[in-house]
C-alpha cells in the first residue's frame, strides 16, 4: 500500500445528508418528489447521471440547456449547505490526520464537480492530498476508472499500489475497475462483496497498520487466485 485514495461524500464526510436535502428542494422545485428507491441509485452518481434520473423520474424532457440549469441550481443550493460545516464520518478524520503523520500520500476522489469539491475542501483540510480528481475533469465519472486512474497517475504510481477508501457501490466499481484494492464503508446503502473488496462498519478504531494488513490481504487473495 503505496498510498490511499479517497472517496469524499459519504466516506470522509457525511455529506449525503445534505445532499438529501438539495435532492429534494430541486424536486419540489421541479413539481415532484424524490423516492427512496432513486435516492439509493443516486449514491455516488455523477452530476449529469444524476440529473437524468432526476427528469426521468419525473418524465421531464431530457433538455440539454434545462438539465444543465438545474445542475447549476442543485450544486449551488448544495455549496451554501456546504459553507455551513460538514460532519466527519466517525474514524475518517483521524484516519487522515494518522496516514499525514506517517508520511503516506493520499489523493480525493470524488464524482463531486471542482467548484463544489472546494468549498468542501474549506472544511475537509486541503493539506492532506496530494493530488484532487473530480468528476468533472475526466472523460467519464465513477463507476467508469477513469478518475481512480487519473489519481494514481498524478500520484505517479500504479493503481494496483492503491487502496481506495468508498461508501457506495458506484465507487466502489470505479475504484475496483481500475486496479484498486477497495475498503468499503457502507454509509446509508448496501454495498456488494467482491475479492478485491474488505468490508468495516466504520473507520473508527481503526490504524494505519489495519489498512496495510487489508490491503495485503486483499492483493494476496487475488494473486492467489491468478497464480
């Protein structure tokens, strides 16, 4: 375990909440509700994967200028519920502050676009990564590799050296995809098992010594299982 990539809602932050709560202002103001169903398959979605579900939910014309107006409206409704503070996710902070001190370079990675992703950086720390890849700086957001690959890449290692920290199932694909060994966090949906995924109910208690025994585990298993 070379270094460790990050996941940002749901993962390092709570943020999900909040989002609940812009997910659903945008569809009262859209003349609809939200049901729980698509609020599950919302986790970890890109910005213009979430906005497709939206209108067809709700049997809206799939507009290009409309849905793109309603991104605009959706993330700034999200940024001003940002800049009042986001709750840590129990054991994340802690986990960052130990994997600072030891010295092992982490990156965020996150389907969140730039300009909202730094307004969450405000109260994350921006001094723990080394390198940020949002969703709208690759060709294709999670669950394609694309921004795991483009974070290991600017971290100039291979992703197979990476162990990415996710809460969904959409990220935990992208991060799986692409080479990654994958802890899984699960915040508010279920995430499936797989051989190159260690499941925790929460960071919390956990060291850094924990997340190098997971990843040795998990890189054994699968060179087993290839040999």
């Amino acid at each position: 375990m070379r270094a460790v990539l990050w996941d940002m809602d749901g993962t390092l932050v709570d943020s999900e909440k909040l989002w609940d709560v812009s997910l659903s202002a945008l569809y009262d103001s859209l003349g609809g509700t939200m049901s729980r169903q698509t609020r599950e398959t919302l986790v970890g979605a890109s910005a213009e994967e979430t906005m497709a579900t939206v209108y067809a939910e709700l049997g809206l014309e799939l507009d290009p200028e409309a849905m793109a107006e309603s991104i605009r409206w959706l993330h700034g409704h999200t940024a001003d519920l940002f800049d009042g503070g986001l709750p840590w996710c129990d054991g994340a902070r802690d986990m960052l502050e130990a994997l600072a001190a030891e010295g092992t370079p982490m990156a965020l990675v996150t389907n969140t676009a730039r300009a909202l992703t730094e307004r969450a950086l405000n109260s994350i720390g921006r001094q723990y990564f080394s390198a940020t890849v949002c969703g709208d700086e690759v060709p294709r957001g999670k669950p394609a590799p694309d921004p795991y690959l483009r974070a290991a890449d600017l971290l100039g290692l291979p992703a197979a050296h990476c162990l990415a920290v996710e809460d969904s199932v959409t990220g935990t694909a992208a991060a799986e995809s692409a080479g990654c060994a994958v802890l899984v966090v699960p915040n508010d949906v279920p995430v499936p098992t797989g051989p190159r995924r260690h499941q925790v109910g929460s960071l919390a208690g956990l060291r850094v010594t924990d997340l190098r025994r997971i990843y040795v585990d998990l890189d054994r298993g699968v060179r087993d299982r290839t040999a």
